[in-house]
C-alpha cells in the first residue's frame, strides 16, 4: 500500500519514542463521528498491545449508535465535574494523540486543557487547513478516513501482526462512516485493501453496518419523515435543496443528540441537486451541514460565509444569527453561485 501521509523519518521517530511504555491522552473532535471514536479506539487498542498506557478522552457525548466500539465503556466523556481528572491524566502523560481534527477550536472544552500542556504530540487527520502540527504528524487530505491513517500507521509501524479483529472493527467503522459506504469518491483502492485485509481477520463489515445503520429509534425515523414531508425546501434553478430544524421541533420529536446525523443527504438525493444543507437550531446558535456532489467545493462556501470549513463534498458552519436569518442569508447568497452550481457535473 501506498503510503504519502506516512513519512518514514517521522515513523522512526516514533517508533524510538514508543520504545519505552508510555501514558498517551488520546482526544478527538468536538461531537464525536464514527471515525473519530473508531480511530481514537483502534489507536488505544493498538497502543495497549504495544505496551502503552493509553486512555481516551472525548470533548462531548457520542450517539449511541457507537456504543459497541472496543472499550467504548472505558472513553472518558468531557463534564464539567471531570475537569480535574481529566488534568490530571493530560498533565501525566507522556504524549497527547490528536484524532481526525487538526484545529485547536474543535476539542471545544478540553481545549484548554491540552494546549496548556507541552507534551509531544502524535497527530493523525485528514482535514483541510491544519492549523496544528504534530510532533509525530501524519496529515493527508486525500485520506478518506483518520481510520485509514491508523491503519497506515500501523502498517509503517511493522505491527499488522497487532491487528486484531477489534482494532479491525474500530478502524472499518470509521473508513464506512467517512466514505458514505464506500460511495464518496475519496474511495479509493487502497480503502478497498484495507477493508479486504480486515474481513481476512475476521472484521464482521456486514454486521458493522447493520449497527451503524440500521439502529433507528422511532423517533428519529419519525423526524425524518416530518423533515421529509414539511420542511425539505427545493430550488431546483439552483439545483439546491435543504431543510431547517427548529429547537422547537426537535424537542416535539424527541430528537437526541445524532438523531440528525445524515438527514442532509436526502435533500442531495433529488436528482439534479448538487448542493444541500440542514440548518438546525443548538444552543443559541445555528449549525449547519453542507454537502455536494461534484466540483462545488461546500468547504469553501462555509469558510467564506458561515465560519466553517470541512472538505469539499462534506463541511459545516455556524452562525449566531437566528435559524430565519441565517437561512435568509443563504438564500441571499445563492444567486451568486448560480452559475457554479449550473455547471457542476452530477
Ligand atoms: P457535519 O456536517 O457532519 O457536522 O460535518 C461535516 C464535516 O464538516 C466535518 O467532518 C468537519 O470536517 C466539517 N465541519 C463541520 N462543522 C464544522 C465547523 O463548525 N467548523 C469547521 N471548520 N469544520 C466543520
Ligand atoms: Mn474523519
């Protein structure tokens, strides 16, 4: 396998630092995707059959859907009341892990409590515009998942006799997750590979799906088809479709935090759409979800517009505005991409 992210140099370095067991915090981004947590589980795991001490530590809840992940049970969950545990394991460890994020801001609340500290750093992302850089850094854009730069580490590492069925489960979760089921173009042969070598171990893919996909509450379904039937807004002129989700609504159904994960790609479903969001009012603030299809680089448009970034199919942003606001805002800058959007092959 092809390897680009993985320099040698760095590997070595790291492999003379892992030579002695060592504590490592290991963190992800700020609301936890599958590859996030699944990166950051199959690394601990790893790093445990290596000898290590590694404990991970989330910035916020994940859905409940990931709760079956190797040692899932054991992942220190950011509160408030936790802060100075969670201190106390940053200030002892030897080196801090930084999974599938490579801003500062995304840790949210436990920002604080690792750019405090000046530890060695081990750094594994596959997001634009890295504004951090690891001591041990393996960053590349192209990479469809973090999961597959574990994976590729573990490789240049000489430890693929390591990998077992769990760790296997971890880093799949994550390459299913970040390619759409394999769907998204960043599917490449090596995530094929990959997903070859972990079915050869014993990695149940198909179960994996099922517990990831197929792990609706009612709720959510029913949300989804009040979304789907009330408040999906289509502008086929600019090929363009969306919803918008009130703090209001999302409490009529009961909505959890996840429930929403993954209803934006309806509204990209519509034939000829290529550019889709969802505007969901949280906690005083309006998140939204971009997605496209083609050259219509949506990280761009949240950069510019909505204080974001992403990749180019998928990214997201914030504003302070109100969800009406912030979507008459959208509308406003629509017309302006008109053409983009019209030249954009689906
Ligand atoms: P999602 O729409 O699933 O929340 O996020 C899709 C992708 O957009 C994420 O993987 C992340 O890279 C990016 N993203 C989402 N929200 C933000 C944000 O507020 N700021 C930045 N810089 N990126 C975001
Ligand atoms: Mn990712």
């Amino acid at each position: 396998l092809e390897s680009p992210s993985i320099q040698t140099d760095t590997v070595k370095a790291l492999q003379e630092f892992l030579s002695a067991p060592k504590k490592v915090a290991i963190t992800m981004h700020h609301n936890p995707d599958a590859d996030a947590l699944g990166s950051a589980l199959g690394l601990a795991r790893y790093l445990k059959k290596k000898g290590h001490q590694p404990t991970v530590i989330s910035p916020s809840v994940y859905p409940a859907f990931l709760e079956w992940l190797p040692q899932e049970n054991e992942v220190i969950v950011f509160e408030e009341s936790k802060t100075e545990e969670i201190k106390q394991i940053i200030d002892s460890c030897d080196l801090v892990a930084y999974l599938d994020f490579s801003v500062p801001s995304r840790m949210e609340a436990l920002e604080p409590l690792f750019c405090s500290v000046d530890k060695p750093s081990l750094l594994l992302d596959h997001h634009i515009a890295p504004s951090m850089k690891g001591t041990f850094h393996f960053w590349d854009q192209e990479a469809a998942a973090t999961a597959q730069l574990v994976y590729r580490l573990i490789a240049a590492m000489g430890d693929l006799p390591l990998l077992d069925p769990h760790i296997g489960e971890a880093i799949y979760a994550g390459i299913v997750t970040d390619t759409g089921s394999f769907k998204y173009p960043s599917t490449s042969r090596e995530v094929h590979e990959i997903a070859g070598h972990l079915i050869d171990i014993g990695v149940p893919t198909s179960t994996i799906h099922y517990r990831i996909y197929d792990n609706n509450s009612e709720n959510r379904l029913r949300l989804l088809g009040y979304l789907l039937s009330e408040k999906l807004r289509v502008l086929p002129e600019l090929r363009t479709a969306y919803f918008t989700l009130s703090a209001e609504e999302q409490e009529r159904f009961s909505s959890e935090k996840g429930d929403t994960e993954g209803f934006v790609n309806y509204a990209l479903s519509i034939r000829n759409i290529v550019f889709a969001a969802i505007f969901m009012e949280k906690e005083g603030k309006t998140k939204i979800s971009f997605r496209s299809i083609g050259d219509f680089p949506v990280n761009e448009f949240a950069q510019a517009h909505f204080n974001g970034g992403g990749h180019k199919n998928a990214a997201g942003g914030a504003s302070y505005a109100s969800l009406e606001e912030t979507e008459k805002l959208f509308l406003s800058l629509l017309p302006k991409y008109k053409e983009q959007l019209l030249t954009v092959k689906r």
